[in-house]
C-alpha cells in the first residue's frame, strides 16, 4: 500500500502555548489529535506520527564538501514552518487526502500531502 506524509505546517512565531490562541485551545487540540492518532491505528493506516520542536531550534548540516558546515536555524526563512507530521499508508490519494482533512481539523492547521517515492514510482519515471 502507497505511503503519504501528511505534514502541518505552522507559523514560525509561537507563544507560550504553540501557535493556539489559549491553554484550552491547545488542549482541546492535543486531545483531538490523539483521538485522530487512535483512529489512524485503529483503520490500519497508522506508521508513525510526532510534532517538532520549533524551528528555531534547527541546525542544517550540508555535507557535500571537504568538511561538513553546520548552520542554526532552519534551512528556509519562512512565515510558516513544518510542525508536525503523520506517515501513512493509505490504498490511494483519495483517501490519504480524506484523511489529512481530519488531521487537518484535528490539529488546527494547514496539512501538505505528498506520496513517498516507491519502487514502482521509480520504475515508471525511468520507463517514461
């Protein structure tokens, strides 16, 4: 079965309770979150899910030369950066598209949907 990564993207500037208005907000959206998580395992489309700290607290690592340069902060400058994410496997884009709708409300935020390259994926672009 196909595998999609469904990453939530947030603004780049949080407060002290994430990107949510509130205490109650962020709560509520944790819980439904977890809800959304128990329904992914409980469908059978569940591989692995987690949040991410803030992107501040990246470092780049470009390893192409003679010696590694390690650079703080995010690759990107950007108003919104990616926060968490959800690995699935659903049979089709349809439904990996339904389901990052309901990620999506769980969560309180944009969701990008993007199939994983495969060895058919691969095959068929080297067959064209």
């Amino acid at each position: 079965m196909p595998k999609y990564l469904l990453s939530v993207y947030g603004p780049t500037e949080r407060n002290q309770f994430g990107d949510y208005p509130d205490k109650e907000s962020m709560l509520q959206a944790f819980a439904d979150t977890g809800a959304f998580n128990d329904k992914l395992v409980a469908e059978g489309y569940f591989v692995f899910a987690d949040g991410l700290e803030q992107a501040t607290t990246a470092t780049v690592v470009d390893g192409q030369g003679d010696e590694p340069v390690y650079t703080d902060g995010p690759y990107l400058e950007a108003k919104e950066h990616l926060g968490g994410f959800w690995v699935i496997e659903a049979p089709d884009l349809d439904v990996a598209l339904r389901l990052a709708a309901e990620g999506s409300k769980a969560c309180r935020g944009k969701v990008e949907v993007r199939p994983f390259h495969t060895e058919q994926s691969i095959k068929a672009m080297l067959d064209a």
